[in-house]
C-alpha cells in the first residue's frame, strides 16, 4: 500500500497527457502503464488507478463546471435523471474511476509482485 | 496463474471500454459522454469567450475578420465579397452546425438515419419523400448551376461551412452529436437547396383541397359558400383600394364542364401549424419623431431553441448588410442595409393543387390523360433506417408531380392515387433574390431583386432612407380560371392544368400610400379590384385590422412606440366574439363561480396582458365552444374537413342564430347557439377552476398558457426554455401562444446618415445548450425591450472597433 499515493499521481498525471492525444479509453492505459512498473497487490492497483482516473475526472469536470455556473450539467442531470450535478460529477469520476481500475488491476497482475 | 488473470482482466478492461463506448437504446456512449477531457463537460461554455483566433485556408481569396459583439453577433468584414459568404458559412456553422443539419435532414426525409426505427420518424421521412421535397432540391440546384453568381455565392458559403466541419474533433462537436452519437457529414449544395425547400414546406403548404371536396359534398354549395366565404366586408386587405392595376392581363381560360371532384380522404398529410404567420409595416418619415421612415418586423414561427434565425452582419466591398440570417442559407432574409430596410410576412395563397389520377394497372406505369395511357416516372426513396435494413419507397411522377397519395401511404381506406402540383417542385432562385436585395439601394432595386422570389410566397414590406415606403406580394402565383385548384381536381384532363403564372410586374404592391403606412399579417392580399383570381383557405382577420387601426393613429413614433405595437395584446377576436356571445348567456342559469367568471370577462379590456385572469375564462371557453359548434366536421372518422374559421363562426352565431349547424349531433336534443354558449362556458369555467386548483404559484394568463421555447429535438426536454411570461396569443399582434409566437422582432430607422436597428429574439446566438448564449436574449424579447444592434461602418470592424458594445472576440482570416 505505501506506493499508493505516489501511483495515484502518476496515473493522473500520465492520464491527464494521454488524453490530450489519444481518446478516452488511454486512462486505461496509464492505469495499466503504471501499474505494470511499479507492482502491487491486486487490491492497490486497483485503486491506484480508479483514485487517479477519478480524481482527475472529477477535478477536471468540476474546473468546468464552475465556470460554467453548472448551466450544462444541470440539463444534462436531468436528462440522464441523475438529482443534481454534483451527483453528474460523480458519476463521471466513477466511470472514469472504473475504466482507470480496471486498466490498473490489469497492469498489477501482470506486474505479478506481492508488494 | 499471472498470465491467466492477467488476460481475465484485460478482456474485462476491453469489454467494459468496449460497452462505455456504445450508445445503448438511448443512453449515448457513457465514457466517450462523460469524459471531462472530450464529452459533454467540453460543450459547457464560459461567458467570457475572449479569444484570438487566425484561420488560414485555400479557399480564401483574401484577408478578413470577423468581431464578435456581446450578443455573440459576428460581424464581418472581408475584403472580397465571396469570402464574406465563406465567413457567413464558417460563423453560422461555429454557433449552428447541429441545427443546420438537421433541419436538412428533415427536409430530405432522413431523420430515421439518425434516430433508429419508429413508426413516427420513418412517417415524417416519407411524408417528406412523397411530397417530392428531393424533386423539388434538386430542380433548385439545377437552376442554380445555370446563375454563375449565386451559384459562387452558395459554393463559397458551403466551403465555409465544410472548412468548421473538418476542423472538428469529437470535443467540439455540438452536444446533440454526441447525445445521439453520430457525427456530421460534408455540407452541400443540395443542403441548401433543402433548407429553402423546408420554408416553402412549412410556409406555403397549406391546401384544403381535400377538406373543401369533402365538405363541398357534406354540405352543398349554399351552406358550403355560407361556411366558407372567400373574404368578409370587415376585411381589411393588404393592398386596399390605394394602386391603380393599369396592365391588361391574360386571364386564365375557364374550360368547360368543371366539375368538382368529391374525395373522401383520411389521414392527410401533416399540414403546416396554421399560426405561421407575422406582422410587419412601415411607416413613412410624416409619422416618426425622426422625420425617417421605420420599418418594423416579427415572423411567427414555431419557437424554437436553437432559434430559427441567426443574427449577423456582413461587409465586403460591395456590401453592408445585417439583420436575421436563415442557417444553412447564404445572405440576410429579414434585415437593413445602409439604404433600405426590408422584412417579411407570409403572402398566403393556394399555390398547392390535387389530382386524382388514374393508373392503368397496379405497375402504375402509365396513367390516363385525356384519353390515351400516358408513362408515369418512379423515384425509388431509400430511406436509411440507424442499425436496420433500409426503408424502400417507391413514388410515381406524372405530370403534374408526385403520387404522394396512393395505397400504400397513410392507414386510410381509400384506394386512389392523388398527385401534388406545387410551385416549389419548379425551379426557384431565392437565393438570387436575396443577394440582389441584401445590396439594393432603393425601391427599383428592390422590386428588381425580389422577383426571383417564388416559393413560399412573401409580403415583403420595405422603406428607404430616400423617404420611400412599399409593400409587395412577391411570389410565383400560378394563373388561375375561378376557383380553379380549390377542391380536387381530375387528373386525366390536361385542360385542368395551370396556364402559366401571373407575371412579377403584375403582382400585388403599394407605395407610398396616402395614409402614410404599409402593412401586412397574412390577411387577403388585395381588395375586388386586382384583376387576377386568388384564393387561400387560411386568411387572417384580426392582427391586421388592429395594426392599421394603431398605425393610423401614429404620431411622432420612435423606436419605443413601434415596440408598444409588436408587443401589442389587444385580442380583438375575443372582443367580436365576446359582443356575440355574452348576450346568448342567461345569467340566472348561472352559480357562484360562472357568476365571478362572467364578471371577469364583462369588465376585461380585451387585452391579453400576462397577469389577467380573463383571457384564460375566455380562451379555455373559445377552445371548448368552436369545436362543439363544428361537430359535423369530426364526426365521421374516415372523412376529413377544416373547421370554418373564427371570423366566420362569430358572424354566424350573431346574424344566424337559428342555424341548425348549432345543434349538437350527438345529442337527442335540438340544441341552439344559446344552448351550446351555455354550455361550453359552464364547462369551461369548471375546467378553468379545476387548473386554478392544481396550478402553483401564479394563477393567471401567462401561467395558464405557458409559453415554451422548445428544443428542435422535442425529446431532449431539459434544452428547452421555459419560465417565460408573455402575454400575447394566436391572433393577437404580439403573438405568442404555447410553442409558437414571433421568432424575431426587428424595428429599423432609415436615418440617411446611417441606419439605426433594434432587435430580439426568443433564443440566443448560440445553439449550445450548455452557453449562456442559447438564451441570453430571452428576456429582453420577452418583454419587448428589443437591443440596439451595432451597425457599424466597414472602417470600424477593420479597425476593431465596435461602438458602444464590448467586442467579446475577433477572429482573423488569411488566404494560406
């Protein structure tokens, strides 16, 4: 668990860069990339990489819809018949964190260390 | 075992990016969708949009700029006139791709490629292939290809429309792409062709072939011609007893033994909302504080969000122009430059006609004319069906047009085939029309660029800053014996044709009238003088005469006083009718809350202003009365008739209250228009007590009818504007009622040292839900407090400068 925080940066970070090349599913990606360098438990590579994934999501979306006002995730809380927008925010860091998890778990497997 | 997980996980990591990256039923692709870096949260706009762009691009002939104002209004500058169309594309596709493209596909009968199957979609989508809309695009065009100037003009628009298109990532796509999860294809000339096509649709589509046949049959000639008079003395026409018609005409040549045909069809085709309408007039400078003439104009569509129309302003060396701009077509459609103003209303006039054809045999591959067995066209209609197999429809062609109506096309009964003549199936130029107008400079100019305007058919008011005011009936008016094309007619005779159209020059106008004003609001063109025969089933009777009335008493106008007129609530049908039908209410018949009702409405002044109470008793009683009165007309399921209108039901009850059409068929007594007066107004008191009961917060006319600006979508409910009070109604000068209502409001000043505007409409610049431009000026329109627009000279936009308004952000253009 003690690389945790220094691989949920990473997977943000390398993510964040990912994404401004290639489509969505990269956050997979640098999930796995990380992952697969720094090995640990299955558990923690999970998370690494559904913390970083999400965290990054849900900053991201939250910058915009601040400035924003909220005026688009508003409509597209109810089109989606989530309460709220806070509520849309988390969603996305969840489908984010969820992609990034996987991509995580994937590469920690693979990685095979017990750490 | 590492290896084995490993591969477990990865297929799941790719299974679920694979499920995240598909739309499923409706939900759109959820990770594609929800990525803050690329989805949705990337249609979320700021209000400050300061930027500084540079476009280079190959099909520029030189530089140019564009400024945005704080409305999100771009104003153009180009050095050479084509790429001012280029920069209209490019602007117009920046705030309206999404739109514009659906619009077009609707037109071209398409929605079901983006929708999936459903019964209704694919209804439209044939509809709009039967009606011979892709016959009608493609004539245009070719038309077009023979016009070398508006054929670059169009080529330059659509250039710049594709060059947005291909610098789009999925990020920026509209938000309705990435809804529905497709992506927009190349803009062609042939869309625009659509879009105009789409006007005429909604604008000149109105028959009542089919519903006069059958009531002709239903009723006889005397009760038919009692129901359905051409026009009533009250009228107050366009054109009315102020032109000279000194030109000899070649009538249209009765031929012998017309007789009408009687249908009985079911299940017509969807007609245009009957409230597309407008106002517009101008008033000569001996009426304004000015001493300027002022022009003003409000086309009543559906409202819609994105708007219909987009603002703009465009300048080359051999333009400066502005005003409102239709998506998906090149030029300004109701606007000012620096010498004239122009705007439109719709011009009704039947210019759609029925013939019953008949088939040799069910191959339909030759049809009868006068005598002899005559070759008949197909046009097969594959309709894309998303994720199915194709819909095939195959259409006949005769000579007259399309079958749109035959065995296979809606769920009547009947078996017979009628086909479609329609001016806009021929070759138009309107866009040649608005090139030629949007530079005019004065009255000639104008009547020489409107004459290539066809179809729909338009009351196009004008004034200039050289003290004249006009007003033309511009369209291309089939030329028509009496009554010819008024009920259906027999497809197997060719004397039954039109015999060509009544010339431009010959149309219907005035100048410079003695009364000092011009106006229009689609009532009857022009008084019994004009000698060709013209005739609509749709005639309006009241926005009109309470225009003329108010311009006649004018004085000293400014811009402020031709506002109070566009948002003018006076109902004077409800005033006409009410002096009928109060007096047939027996008030001692009456309880406690009828009591209070009929109080309301004896001391209402006929105004609908948002926080009465009596406009609700008097619309919820109107809406139940006039479909109680016409009964005859909706009892048959397999026949279909058009109610007669107001003017006409209001007249009846007052001059014949004894007509047994009062009586109500499904009951056992014999009722009179006392009964059903009573009637209908104690169930519509109920109906109006039982809203106020489950209504919350404000209980009154603006409530009641609650007008909503709706998104072209339908569905995607949450895009819509709602909250809007506005008084208002059908039939009232400012016409706002539930979803339809003046969908632009332009007041101009012809001031010779330079043009003054102001302007609103229900919407914004913007077509991007997720912008504080999609409604910015909904308030402001609402309240009829219209904005000034800043016409500014070409040296300002070159310098950058931008009086009065802050410049939100400039983008440059270079030839690369």
């Amino acid at each position: 668990m003690k690389y945790i925080l220094l691989k949920t940066t990473l997977v943000a970070l390398s993510a964040g860069l990912l994404q401004l090349v290639l489509p969505w599913w990269s956050i997979a990606i640098a999930a796995f990339a990380v992952n697969i360098i720094i090995g640990s438990r299955k558990f923690s590579s999970f998370l690494s990489g559904f913390l970083g994934v999400g965290i990054l999501w849900a900053i991201v979306a939250w910058n915009i819809d601040q400035a924003n006002a909220s005026l688009l995730s508003s409509k597209i809380a109810e089109i989606l018949q989530a309460p709220n927008p806070v509520s849309v925010m988390l969603f996305t860091a969840l489908v984010g964190g969820l992609v990034g998890g996987m991509g995580g778990l994937t590469g920690g497997i693979l990685n095979g260390s017990k750490r | 075992m590492k290896y084995y997980l490993g591969l477990m996980s990865s297929l799941l990591s790719i299974g679920l990016i694979a499920v995240l990256n598909t739309k499923i039923g409706v939900v759109p692709p959820l990770g594609k969708f929800l990525d803050p870096f690329n989805g949705f949260w990337q249609n979320a706009k700021e209000k400050n949009i300061a930027v500084d762009e540079n476009i280079a691009h190959q099909q520029l002939k030189g530089k140019g700029t564009v400024l945005y104002d704080s409305l999100l209004i771009p104003h153009i500058y180009a050095e050479n006139d084509l790429d001012a169309y280029f920069l209209q594309g490019y602007v117009t596709a920046s705030n309206r791709l999404w739109q514009m493209e659906l619009q077009t596909h609707a037109a071209a009968g398409r929605l079901s490629e983006i929708l999936g199957k459903n019964e209704k979609v694919l209804g439209m989508d044939r509809e709009m292939r039967r009606k011979g809309m892709g016959f009608g695009a493609e004539n245009f065009l070719r038309q077009l290809k023979k016009n070398p100037e508006a054929l670059a003009v169009t080529e330059a628009y659509r250039n710049g429309i594709n060059a947005y298109i291909n610098s789009l990532s999925y990020a920026d796509l509209p938000i309705e792409y990435k809804l529905l999860d497709y992506r927009p294809e190349p803009w062609t000339l042939l869309k625009s062709a659509y879009l105009l096509k789409y006007m005429a649709e909604s604008l000149s589509s109105w028959d009542a072939d089919f519903e006069y046949s059958n009531a002709l049959a239903l009723l006889g000639r005397n009760t038919f011609d009692l129901l359905y008079p051409d026009m009533l003395k009250m009228q107050d026409p366009i054109v009315n007893g102020t032109t000279p018609w000194d030109f000899q005409i070649a009538a249209a040549q009765k031929p012998n033994n017309v007789t009408p045909l009687l249908t009985h069809k079911k299940d017509l085709n969807t007609k245009p909302d009957p409230d597309n309408g407008s106002n517009n007039w101008a008033v000569s400078g001996a009426r304004t504080q000015s001493g300027h003439p002022m022009l003003a104009n409000d086309p009543h569509l559906g409202l819609n969000a994105p708007s219909i129309w987009y603002e703009i302003h465009i300048t080359s060396p051999e333009q400066n122009v502005m005003g409102a701009s239709l998506p998906g077509a090149p030029g300004v459609i109701s606007g000012f430059n620096e010498n004239i103003a122009w705007g439109v209303t719709n011009a009704r006039r039947d210019v759609v006609d029925w013939y019953k054809v008949t088939f040799k045999d069910s191959t339909k591959n030759e049809y009868l004319l006068d005598g002899k067995w005559v070759k008949a066209e197909k046009r097969i209609e594959t309709i894309k069906v998303r994720g199915e197999e194709a819909f095939i429809d195959t259409v006949t062609y005769t000579q007259w047009g399309p079958v749109m109506y035959d065995e296979t096309f809606g769920t009547h009964k009947e078996k017979q085939n009628y086909a479609m003549r329609w001016v806009a199936h021929d070759p138009t130029e309107e866009v040649v029309a608005i090139y030629h107008l949007n530079r005019a400079k004065n009255y000639a100019d104008y009547r020489n660029a409107i004459k290539y305007f066809s179809c729909p058919a338009q009351n196009f008011v004008f004034a200039a800053n050289d003290g004249d005011i006009a007003l033309t009936v511009q369209g291309r008016f089939p030329l028509k014996w009496e009554e010819q094309g008024k009920f259906v007619m027999d497809g197997s005779r060719s004397d039954m044709a039109w015999q060509g159209f009544i010339p431009a020059e010959h149309n219907i106008y005035t100048r410079n009238p003695e009364r000092g004003f011009v106006s229009s609001a689609n009532q009857h063109p022009v008084d019994d003088s004009y000698p060709y025969y013209h005739f609509d089933a749709h005639y309006e009777y009241y926005r009109n005469r309470r225009i003329n009335d108010q311009l006649g008493q004018m004085q000293n106008a400014n811009h402020e006083t031709i506002e109070g007129l566009l948002n003018d609530n006076y109902n004077l049908m409800a005033k006409e009718a009410l002096e009928v039908i109060i007096k047939y209410i027996p008030e001692e018949a009456l309880n406690g809350h009828e009591k209070i009702a009929l109080q309301s409405l004896k001391d209402w002044d006929h105004f609908n202003d948002a926080k009465k109470i009596a406009p609700v008793y008097f619309e919820q009683w109107w809406r139940i009365l006039y479909p109680m009165i016409w009964d005859e007309m909706a009892k048959d399921q397999d026949i279909s008739y058009i109610k007669p209108n107001k003017t006409v039901t209001i007249k009846l009850m007052a001059e014949q209250p004894n007509l047994s059409l009062f009586d109500i068929q499904e009951t056992p007594e014999k009722e009179t228009v006392q009964d059903v007066v009573l009637k209908s107004f104690q169930q519509a008191v109920k109906e109006v007590n039982d809203w106020k009961g489950k209504q919350e917060g404000e209980k009154d006319w603006a409530a009641f009818k609650s007008t909503t600006v709706q998104h072209l979508s339908r569905v995607l409910k949450p895009f819509n504007i709602t909250g809007i009070r506005n008084g208002g109604n059908r039939g009232v000068v400012n016409a706002t009622s539930e979803k339809h209502g003046p969908s632009w409001r332009m007041i101009v000043e012809l001031d010779p040292k330079g043009t003054k505007a102001w302007a609103a409409y229900p919407g914004g610049q913007s077509g991007n839900p997720g912008s504080p431009f999609y409604d910015q000026q909904i308030n402001r329109w609402e309240a009829c407090d219209l904005y000034p627009l800043d016409f500014m000279s070409k040296q300002a936009i070159q310098e950058g400068n931008i009086d009065g308004q802050h410049i939100l952000s400039k983008i440059s253009f270079d030839k690369q």
